[in-house]
C-alpha cells in the first residue's frame, strides 16, 4: 500500500513517506487535532486481515502506549481505516484491505544502523548510547514488554539521546517461533530471513541462542541483542557474521565474536567483560536485568579512561602532569609497566606494549578533509604523523585555536612543542640525519630544523595540485607528487625532474615511500578519482625505471625492517614477505589492524589519495590513528523555486549524490550520480513516482550525464580501468554503457538533432579544455572544434535553437560569463559584471541565468538572471540577484560543470542539497604499538 500526500487516516493527514520500516511503511502526517507531526506505520496485510492478530495487537498496543520513558518513541494511537478517500474526499487506488495503523513520535536524527555506515563510535559516546538503550529496556521490561527485535535499525539517534523504535511490536504481530534450523533451506538464496509468519522473529544477527532455535524468549534476549549493538558501536563490525544464514545461526549458536581489545587496542577490559556477559550462550549466564546493565554501563562512562589510555595529559593553561586515576593496586602496576617499557631506551623486548601518546598542548590532530561537510578528522589527505630516526619522537600536524602547524612530541615529554613559523602544513617528513622537517604550506615545499628554527623555502610550489606524498632520498633532496600527476625528484641543488609519468589507463602516481638503499621506489597508481578498488602498488628500480605492479586493490605501501611490506586496503593495514633486492613478494598478504584512518573520500578528486595515518618506527614502534572507513556525506535532491525556497523530492532517499543534477527533455526523470567508496554509479529518478533513484551503472566512474533528444538514453563522461572515455547508456539500464569517443571529453550541453557540446582536455585541473562538438552520424562519431583559444572556457550552454553559444572564461582575469552568436566571429559579448560561473538558458531562450562566484559568509551563493535579446549583437540586461542557495559545502559554483537544472517553466531549479553529518570529536591522542615487529612475524612470517 503506498499512501500520496493529503491522504487521510482519520484525523491524520499523510504529508509525505519516511521509508519503509520493519514491518509496514512509514510515513509524516500532521494531527490535525493537536496541530503536531506524528509518525504513521502501516502494517501489513496479514496483520489487518485476521481478526483474531487485530484483537490481539489491540489488546497488547495499549500496553505498549502505557510506557513513557524519555529513550522510548511514544505511541499515541492505533487506528484502522480503508484509505480510501484522500483530504478532499476523492476516490484514491488502494488495496482494497482496511489499514490497521499506529501512531508514534516524530523523530528527527539518524537510525544507529546509518550511524554505524560511517563506522564505529568513539568510547564514551558508544557507552553513552548503551546506557540509554538499557534503561528503556528496563523501564520495558518491569511493564512486562520485551522489545524482541532490538537491532541498529530500531535505534534512533536524537539531539535528546537515543530512542527505540518497534518497541515490543515484534510481539504484537503474533508470529509464531520456529527453530531457525527449519530455514535452512532457503539459506543459500537468502541473504537475510524474512519476518514471516511461522518463521523465527527478530533480524538474525542480533537474535539469542534461544532464539535462533525457535525456544521462548524472555527479557535476557534484549539483553544479547544489546551486547551485540555494543560490539558494533565499538567495533564498527557486527559481533557475529556468515557468508549464509547457515553459516551465520552457526556462529551464533556455538562461536565467540573476537575480543574487542583485538578490534580496539584501546578498549577497557571492563568493556570486554560487560559486552562478553551480555553475549552469554547460556541466559542463565548473562546479566540478570537491564536494571544491572545500566548501572554497570553508568560505571564504566565514569571509569573507562582510567585503562583506555596510557599517558601524560596535562590540563589546559598548565604544563603539570595530570594525575592517574586507577582503578586498584593491579591497573596501576600495569600501567606503570607500560610507561616503563615505553620510556626506556631502545632493547629487545619480547611482548608488546599497546599505549596512547596525547597531543597538548595541541587541542586536536589535524589530518585534513574526509568528507565536504565534516570537521579535520582522521583520514585526511595527506600524512599527518611520522617518526624520527632514533624512534624516539613522532613529528604530526597539529591544531590549536583554529591554527594548524608543526609539532614535536618526544616518548619521555610531558608535551608536545610546536614548530613556530609552520602555520599551514602538511605532510611532515623528517630527514635521514633527523635535522630537518619538510612540509608543504602555502603553495611551497619548505623546511624547518627539527630542533626549531628559520624556516627554508626548498621549491616553489603549484597551488593547484598540493602534493600527497612526500619523501626525502639519500643525498638530502625530495621526492614528491607533483605535476602532471606523477612522482618528481626535487635536488637539494638542482632543478627538479620527473621519476614517473603516468601512463595509460593511469589517473596519477601518489604517496611515494623509498626501499633500502634508495635504489627502488614504491609508489600507488590511481586508476580512479573519487572511489576504490582497482588501485595498485608499483615499485620501480631509479637507475632504469622498470616497473613492477606488486599489488592491487592496495595504497599507501612501505617497507618497514621486518622484511614486510605494509599497506592498506580501505582502511585495514595488511602486510606481506618482501624482498626489496629483487622488488618480489614472497608469500600471501595478511591483514594485521583494522581501523586504521586512511584518505578514502574528500571534496576534490585530488583529495582522494589513500594517505594512511600511520607510522612505524626503526626500532619496530607502529604509530597510527584509528578511524572507521567514512563515506561520502550524505545530501538530497531538492528543487528551489525564484525565491530561494527548498522543497525535498519526494522519495528520494539521502544518499551521496554529486552536485550534478539533469533534467530529461520530457520533464519525467532526473539523472544524478551517486558517490560511493568502490563507485561513481549513473541513477535515473522517476518524477513522476515517489520512488528511489534506480543505478544503471555498476562498474567505474560516471560523470557529469546528459539527456539525448527522446529521453531514451544518456550521454556521460565513463573512467574505467584507468581509461576515459564519452560513453552512452539507454535509460532503461538494460544494456551496459557504449563507448562512443575515447578520451576525456565531458559532455556539457545537447542540441536537438543530438549534437553534443563537450570540453575535451586530459588533465582539465592543470590545463585549459577546449570546446568540441561531437556528431555521430551512421554509428560513427566525429569530433570537430567548436571554440579554442588560451583562456579557460568551460561548460558550453547551447541555446534551444542552436543559434547561441554561453559559458564562463577567465580571459578578463576571473570567470565571467559570456554569450556569441554560433556558428560566426562576432565578438563575445559580456553576461556577468562581477563574476559568473554554472550558466544556463532559461527554457524560454529570454533569460541567462548564472551563480556569481561571490560566498557569502552563511556559505551561500547568489542565483542571478539577466534578460536576453537576440541580435547583433545580442542584448543583455542587468544581472539582478534571485536568491541565495544553501546547500552547505557543495557550492552551485562548482567546476567544471552546472551543478543544477532548470524546470520547464522557469520557475524552478533542482540541485543537490548536503545533509549535515554528526559533529566528528576531536583525535587527541596516537596510538602506540611497541615491539610490534614481533606481532608481524607472528602473525606474518618471513623467510630468511
């Protein structure tokens, strides 16, 4: 049953759909009696159709609408009522069935489940989140409810704290329980078992033993389901998991999820302990109630930093050593060790020390953007942290009030010192002397004495493309990623020059690392822009530039003293035997640490380089920043009327869609592309239907898609396997994209008879495009100049008629749009006055509209409109300001191509709007691993 807007359900008005829920559709109304919005979920056929289940969930609703608790979404009301008559009392097509409804809090806030999508929670705020949960769960249970599909999904994430959804509705559908082993059939071909009736109740992978084998199931089976959230707020990953629903009830039933200090160094074993007697096979065995789990979760939020952390923290406005609070006569001699063995002077050591080193008197690391709307946090874009040589001091970018620079942190300081004159820097590396710090600030490669000092200019930098990736070799110069995308030497005194040259089927060479002797270079391949998968690590010999592709799927790699190579795959670090003398791999890689923070995602194409935030000492001390993998933000699809007023598209879920929005030329879909960490996918929305976007591609890069004449199929820029190209697809998705002009060339605008106008250019962040028109006649597509001069001229706007060609330059010194006649010579003639950019026609051919490249402090660009008259030359009106849009950090004046379309009528405009993500908490502290070359040859062994 699907419900449209102004659908009534008696005093209950639909407003627009939430999604679908465990159990039904849900849906925003308005209480026209109580002038609030509600929530509205419709239950399922099967419910409302037997008298005897409506009786029942009746009778058991009211129970469920007595809690009140501030963690428990109220229910208000059940109603049943055939919608068939919308708010004016005409006819609506519906099932046919009365709908049997409840009626609950509207929330505002994210599921736990889409909060998990980004990875785990940090410590307190995960204990934070249990503890709400258990006190619901306990103020449920003394009422004799049991909530008995406890999962991510049924928690709502709130500016008030957490709130459970469904709260004992599992109950009030009145399946029955049957042994899970029944299921097994289906297995292989399901992915997850259905909630039917006569099938087990609950989502499989937070269900008790007892469950899971069909057994009642009292208040204890909130309680597993709770260890199992737990596990994965700290973890990032579910506690238990199969490749099958067989292979999953079977870890369930008879395995134990790995300890969480394996997945998080850091974590308290107090934690461990309370999650292991939640997650007890035995009910007997876990904790009596949820009264207990409270408490105890209350206890470890006062207590965990007590065995989370090992280190000196003094408090802000002071240089005192903060105290150490311990917990017993036993954690303080285990901490004490941990300083000792972290403090001494390098010696062999047979066990390993896991510890955190602070950061103060800086307030935060700063590791650069991981997504368009979130703060500095771990990930960034290039390297933050790095050792030097002794092993006995770690050099990091750092923050403080707002100010990024340079910081020292010895093992044996109370604090850090920062590195005056550093302000801006990235990428710390530290000479093999352990004199020097180089790092990129401003446009320049510069340096500074590790010991404090004058900072040196060594080369002048290109502002357009900051290096990811910076390294010195032997003889006292720098390698670095530089122009043209590849790896260049820069001589301490002589000109730079190039080690790399980005092939074909490669997008650019990044984060170079050096091997013994300076013989062999290690560097990563980028075969896309924004997500992963086909990356690979080259090593290459510098005498005579052989290549050798040792791994794919694999970024950020270095070879560390234990005979391994390290790197990463998305955020885990693998090691592998290898041989650096002959530049061969000698056995199978190992993934060794999850979690680990790394570059996937960021708000430029050049962000995107895989920088890992870690660092392994010479004397075997592994340094990093733990991180969940962060996906892309989220954003929405809106459309903007003349006045700036927003308005959602109906069914059209959050999800990480690029600025680019098309309108096709019947007005009854819009193509988008949607950022994902393996894809740039091309979706298609039905306007036309309150559905999702539908992906028609699967594999590569999309970019920029545009409507061919008929609606019938796309024109889109295509990066696979490392190779561009000017691809078509039909719109239905039934056959993959077709090649239809190699090369990067962008499509911008089409014209009826199916001519596109495009920019072509290999490298368009370096260099300046030129403008082409494509015609494909016969299957066969010709490329043929439609503008070329020096300037920078992007997105070509053909109007309707095919007479007028509009787009910016920057041949007056900043963008400017401009308008000439095509084809002929007359001059351009100006558009904008004070900047321009992401011009369009106004369907009716009498109006240019334009964002002028003016943000406001807000983050708002202006929308501006000109009036146009053909002629010789044309006449244009002045440009006046329509609205300001806010669509957070992803500007409208985006390049190199128009970040939204324009309705038919004009009178609208629909772009992408961002979502703002959850406020990211400050990294105030490195993890340590010492000894943790004994750990790689356990778990990674290396022939000798």
């Amino acid at each position: 049953m699907s419900l449209s807007p102004g659908t009534r359900l008696g005093p209950y008005e639909i407003t627009g759909p939430i999604g679908a829920g465990g159990m039904g559709e849900v849906y925003k109304a308005k209480d026209t009696r109580l002038d609030r919005s509600v929530a509205i979920k419709i239950l399922p056929a099967e419910v409302s159709a037997d008298p005897d289940r409506r009786a029942r969930f009746e009778r058991e609703a009211k129970t469920i609408a007595g809690l009140t608790h501030p963690h428990i979404c109220t229910l208000y009301d059940v109603g049943e009522q055939d919608p068939s008559t919308d708010s004016t009392g005409s006819p609506q097509t519906g099932s046919g069935q009365a709908a049997l409804y409840l009626v609950m809090e509207h929330l505002t806030g994210e599921t736990l489940a889409q909060r998990l999508e980004k990875g785990p929670l940090p410590l307190q705020q995960a204990l934070t989140v249990a503890t709400e949960i258990a006190d619901a769960l306990s103020a449920a249970h003394r009422q004799g409810v049991i909530h008995r599909d406890l999962k991510p999904g049924n928690v709502m994430l709130t500016k008030a704290g957490a709130k459970l959804l469904d709260f004992g509705l599992a109950k009030l559908m009145g399946h029955g329980e049957q042994a899970a082993v029944t299921l097994l059939s289906a297995a292989p071909t399901e992915r997850t078992p259905q909630t039917a009736e006569g099938t087990i109740v609950g989502t499989l992978q937070y269900m008790a033993p007892e469950q899971v084998e069909g057994k009642p199931a009292d208040a204890r089976a909130d309680l597993w389901a709770l260890g199992a959230i737990l596990y994965e707020m700290l973890t990032g990953k579910r506690a238990f998991e199969g490749a099958s629903a067989a292979s999953l009830i079977g870890h369930i039933m008879h395995a134990e999820p790995a300890a969480l200090a394996t997945l998080q160094p850091l974590t308290p074993p107090s934690v461990d302990r309370m999650v292991k007697r939640c997650l007890a096979k035995v009910p007997e065995d876990r904790w009596d109630s949820a009264h207990d789990v409270a408490d105890e979760l209350r206890w470890l939020r006062e207590t965990s930093g007590v065995d989370a952390v090992v280190g000196a923290q003094p408090r802000r406005g002071g240089v005192l050593r903060a105290a150490l609070v311990v917990a017993g006569a036993l954690a303080m001699a285990i901490i004490g060790a941990g300083l000792i063995w972290l403090l001494r002077p390098a010696a062999p050591v047979t066990s390993m020390v896991r510890s955190a080193l602070f950061v103060n008197p800086a307030e935060e690391l700063n590791t650069g953007r991981i997504g368009l709307n979130v703060a500095p946090t771990p990930g960034g874009s290039r390297t933050a942290l790095t050792w030097t040589p002794d092993g006995q001091a770690l050099v990091f970018v750092g923050r403080t009030g707002g100010v990024q620079q340079l910081y020292v942190r010895r093992l044996d300081a109370d604090a850090a010192r920062p590195l005056d004159h550093t302000e801006g820097a990235w990428g710390p590396a530290v000479s093999p002397d352990g004199q020097w710090v180089a790092f990129w600030s401003g446009g320049t490669i510069k340096k500074v004495p590790v010991a404090g000092g004058p900072v040196v200019e060594v080369a002048p930098g290109n502002k357009r493309l900051q290096p990811r990736g910076l390294v010195w070799d032997a003889h006292g110069g720098l390698l670095v990623e530089w122009e043209e995308g590849g790896i260049w030497t820069m001589p301490s005194d002589g000109k730079p020059a190039p080690l790399t040259t980005v092939g074909e089927g490669e997008v650019r060479h990044v984060l170079p690392s050096l091997l013994p002797g300076g013989r062999g270079l290690l560097y990563t391949v980028r075969k896309r822009r924004w997500s992963w998968g086909d990356e690979a690590v080259v090593a290459q010999t510098l005498a005579t530039g052989a290549r050798k592709i040792l791994l794919t799927d694999a970024a950020d790699a270095r070879y560390v003293a234990s005979g391994h190579l390290v790197f990463l795959r998305r955020g885990t670090l693998w090691a592998v035997p290898f041989d650096p003398g002959r530049l061969e791999l000698q056995g199978q890689a190992v993934p060794v640490l999850d979690g680990v923070a790394q570059a996937l995602s960021g708000s430029h194409a050049s962000d995107v380089a895989g920088a890992g935030q870690f660092a392994i000492s010479a004397t075997g001390t592994l340094a990093y920043l733990p991180s969940p993998i962060i996906d892309y933000p989220r954003s929405r699809l809106v459309t903007v009327d003349r006045h700036g007023t927003v308005t959602p598209l109906p069914g059209a879920a959050e999800r990480s869609y690029n600025p680019l929005v098309r309108l096709s030329p019947d007005q009854r879909r819009l193509a988008v592309t949607v950022r994902t960490l393996t894809n740039v996918g091309l979706w298609v929305m039905d306007l036309t239907r309150p559905e999702p976007p539908v992906r028609l591609t699967t594999d590569g890069e999309v970019d920029n898609p545009m409507w061919l004449p008929g609606a019938q199929a796309l024109a889109f820029s295509w990066l696979t396997n490392g190779t561009w190209a000017l691809a078509t697809q039909a719109a239905d998705g039934m056959t993959p994209p077709q090649v239809l002009v190699p090369g990067h060339v962008m499509p911008s605008s089409v014209w009826p008879d199916g001519r596109i106008a495009a920019v072509r250019g290999t490298r368009m962040e370096v260099g300046n495009p030129d403008m082409v028109i494509v015609t494909v006649e016969n299957g066969i597509a010709r490329v043929e100049p439609l503008l070329q001069t020096p300037n920078n001229e992007q997105q070509p706007q053909l109007s309707r008629d095919g007479r007028w060609l509009l787009y910016p330059s920057n041949v007056s010194g900043q963008f400017e749009i401009y308008v000439r006649a095509t084809p002929g010579s007359d001059a351009p003639v100006p558009v904008s006055t004070d900047s321009g950019f992401n011009a369009a026609w106004h369907p009716n051919g009498r109006e240019i509209l334009f964002v002028a490249l003016r943000r406001d402090p807000a983050g708002k660009y202006p929308m501006m409109a000109a009036a146009f008259t053909p002629g010789s030359p044309p006449t244009i009106g002045r440009p006046r300001e329509l609205f300001r849009f806010d669509n957070g950090d992803l500007p409208m004046a985006c390049t190199p191509f128009r970040c939204y379309d324009v309705a038919p009528d004009g009178q609208r405009f629909y772009a992408v709007q961002s979502v703002a993500s959850p406020p990211v908490p400050p990294v105030t502290h490195i993890n340590l691993i010492q000894n943790w070359f004994e750990e790689l040859k356990a778990k990674v062994s290396v022939k000798r």
